[in-house]
C-alpha cells in the first residue's frame, strides 16, 4: 500500500496499520510505500476504510520505482505521459504537495475514465487530464516540462507472478510491435523536456529488447543532447536502498545486446530478488535541444472562472458554516456544466494547445439554499478539519451510514453536515427536525458492503 500523504501523514497510517494490527515492511525504494502482512485477512485490503476514502492506494512496490527517480520537487511542471490507471500520477501530485502540477495523459478512453476516477478519490487538485497520443507532445509541447515519466506500453511479462496468463500473449512479434512503439515515446519524452530536466522510462516488463536496448538507442540517437543518470545520486527521502544489485542485472542484460559500446546506470527489478513484480527503470537527463518547438495554436480551456465575489462568498461558507480554511492562495474555483472545480492557478494558467478532458478536483455543485452543496472528494480531503455542523458518528451510527441508512441527530443540526468518524471525514449529510439524511455516494457504500 502507499500512503496518500496528500491525505494522511505517514505517522498516522503506521498507527492506523497497528490497530488493524498489521505488519508493515518498508518499500525500499519510496517513502511512502509499504508491504502488508496480516493474519486476519476476513476483509480484503480494498475495503479498509482509509483505501477507500483515498488516504491510501494498493500499488504495487516496483510500479513505485519510477516516481521515486522522477523526484518530483514542488513548483514542478510534470508531464505522465502514459497515465492511466493513475497510481504514478496520483504519486507525483502527492510529492508536489500542492505547488506545480502534472499533466496525466492517456489514450484510450476506459482508460482515462480509471484514471479520472483514481485522481478524484485521491482528492487531487494539482493534475489536468489530456487525451493524446504521445507521440504527439514531443511535436506540440517542445521543452514544456521539467520532469516527463514515460511507463511504457508492453507486453507486460513482469506481472506474471499475479497473473500467470500474461505470457500467453507475448511473442516476438508483440515484442517488436512495443519496441518500435516505446522508441517513439521516449523519443516524444525527451523532446517535451526542458534542457537540463529529467526523463524516467519504465516497463513492467521483462525483454531487454523492450528496456535496456530503448533507453541505449536514445542515447546513442543524441549522444550530445542526453547523458543517463546513476540512479543512486537521486535521493530516496527516508530509504536506505542499495540500488547495485538492480544495475548490475541491468548491466549484465546490455553486454548481450548488439548495439552494446558501454555499461550505462539502469535498474532492473527481477520479481526473485525484491519480492515485488518484474520491472524496469533508466533515468535520462537532457542536456541540449533536440527539436525545434512549433508554432500551435493555444485552446481556451472549457472551464470558466468564477466572478471572484462569488469565490469569496463560498470561501467564506467554508469558514463560517463548517469551520474550515478558505480557498487557499494557490487555489482557484472554475465552473464547468454547472459544477464547481477546484484548481490550483499554475495548472489553470498553463497554456495547452489540446482540451483537457479533466481539470482538478470536483469541489461542489450549485443549489438554491446555500453559496455550494460541497461534494464528497473534497470533504474527504478537508473536511476532517471541520468543527462545526459536524456528527461524531459512534461505531453504531457509523454501520448505519455505510449501510445506506439515515440516522437520529439533534434537533439544533440543521442544513448540511458533515459526518466523522474516528476523527476522519467519511462523507456528508442533511440535517432536519432530528433526522440527518445519509448523502454518502451509492459507490463507497456498494465497495463498503
């Protein structure tokens, strides 16, 4: 599991991991990483109530290798190129802590509904969703970015010690098809980077074709422009791993590839060895330019700012009826189809010249009776800092609301509440002559029961 520390501090997720009476070891390679171990397994890890809120994420350890040599650093401008389902995106926007932004890019569109629904659950406020090959940003985005992860399409040999079928489909064939596909990629990655930022390639995938013999033709395409970084000079914050058995099985795996001239720093991740799924990592930094940006036309963004008297009005709803922070600084409220966004001003400001297909995090919606009707998302993420029209609920309350069911409350509530349990914000409610009617989202109380 990863902690969502955009959410929910590591310090609490280890003390909510010893109640539930866990045994967690430490993911060597990222901070916020964790194995699990439990012998009361009766309740699937996807139905703990911190997972499903978002505070927390099932991931696997090594598809967190690639974030942690991207080291994302606030401010960031940050380009997934191949985002979906979303766990290393929803990870960098974390590390961002709120300053710069990540631009999640993916294809296909069950794809992006996955990972639009993984940003919003994380509560992610800093990410803007685009729907484009990749290919194309190496075209139309020359040098926009500071930091650009490409995890690769593949044929996924990696993960075949959780699904034994994932060989059944690899063959040279598919093995060239990716290949061609990935140079492309990690071509398009590069020239979307800023001289002197960083590129992450990564595969969960096992052929050298795929991975070390990727990254080695890129070097040699601009062996003036790109140098590869030793992934041991990037700092692990809070891990101590030694990375030299991982490069030196990378190492051994170049020596036999054909356009093989010198040992070059990657990491590869054998399932044997790290108790983990199969993986790959190389990390770039660009040096020179390698294309000349294009002259594109930028596109209006399909969201519309709100009058800033109206953005006033609702912040000062937050304070006033539930006791919470305002708007922060860096924040900004946009309206699309009748809905509330919030965003931050850097994300919103960046100048794309494709649509967005998704911008922020789902704020609130319009009604008749107050400034904003907030919404679940964000209640998840702030509202566990509100002290007023708010309802403890005891264990027996809280059955009763996951199970779909209103509850009793005082007759002084009235108007919408916000419901906590064990000092976490689980959702919202309406409050009237003693009744409070249960607004949780029909989804959480499905995966809940």
């Amino acid at each position: 599991m990863r902690v969502n520390t955009s959410k929910l501090s590591i310090a609490d997720f280890e003390k909510h991991a010893k109640e539930q009476k866990w045994n967690l070891q430490p993911v060597p390679w990222c901070k916020e990483g964790f194995f699990v171990d439990r012998k009361d397994r009766s309740v699937p890890l996807g139905k703990d109530l911190l997972h499903v809120l978002g505070y927390t994420y099932m991931q696997e350890a090594s598809s967190m290798l690639p974030v942690a040599m991207l080291d994302p650093r606030p401010g960031e401008k940050i380009l997934d190129m191949a985002a979906a389902p979303g766990s290393k995106s929803t990870q960098i926007v974390a590390r961002l802590r709120g300053k710069g932004f990540v631009v999640c890019n993916d294809m296909q569109e069950m794809r992006l509904k996955t990972l639009r629904e993984a940003l919003r659950r994380l509560s992610c406020i800093t990410a803007l969703v685009t729907k484009r090959k990749g290919q194309w940003f190496g075209k139309h985005m020359v040098g926009r970015f500071d930091k650009v992860l490409i995890d690769a399409p593949c044929t996924g040999q990696g993960t075949v010690r959780k699904d034994k079928s994932a060989l059944q489909y690899c063959s040279l064939d598919s093995i060239g098809k990716n290949a061609k596909l990935q140079r492309e990629l990690i071509e398009s990655a590069v020239h979307a980077t800023k001289i002197g930022g960083r590129i992450v390639y990564s595969t969960c995938t096992l052929t050298p074709e795929e991975n070390e013999e990727v990254v080695l033709s890129i070097l040699r395409k601009y062996p003036e422009q790109l140098e590869a970084v030793d992934p041991r000079t990037i700092p692990l914050e809070g891990r101590e791993w030694n990375m030299d058995k991982a490069i030196e099985d990378s190492m051994l795996m170049q020596k036999d590839l054909s356009d093989y001239t010198s040992d070059q720093p990657m990491l590869r991740i054998w399932p044997q060895t790290y108790d983990s799924e199969g993986f790959f990592c190389a990390v770039l930094k660009k040096i020179g330019p390698t294309a000349e940006p294009l002259m594109t036309d930028l596109v209006k963004p399909r969201e519309e700012i709100i009058p800033r008297s109206r953005e006033k009005q609702i912040s000062n709803y937050l304070v006033d009826h539930f006791g919470m922070d305002p708007i922060g600084e860096d924040e900004m409220l946009v309206e699309h189809d009748g809905r509330y966004l919030l965003t931050s001003k850097a994300i919103f400001n960046f100048k794309l010249p494709t649509p967005n297909v998704g911008l922020g995090l789902p704020f609130g919606k319009k009604i008749a009776s107050d400034p904003v009707l907030l919404d679940h998302d964000f209640l998840t993420l702030r509202g566990s800092s509100a002290t007023k029209h708010i309802i403890e609920l005891t264990d027996e309350e809280w059955k009763e609301v996951i199970s779909g069911k209103d509850i009793a409350c005082s007759e002084e509530l009235f108007g919408h509440i916000a419901f906590k349990y064990n000092g976490i914000c689980v959702g919202r409610g309406r409050a009237k002559n003693g009744k409070c009617k249960n607004q949780l989202p029909r989804w959480m109380i499905t995966i809940s029961n």
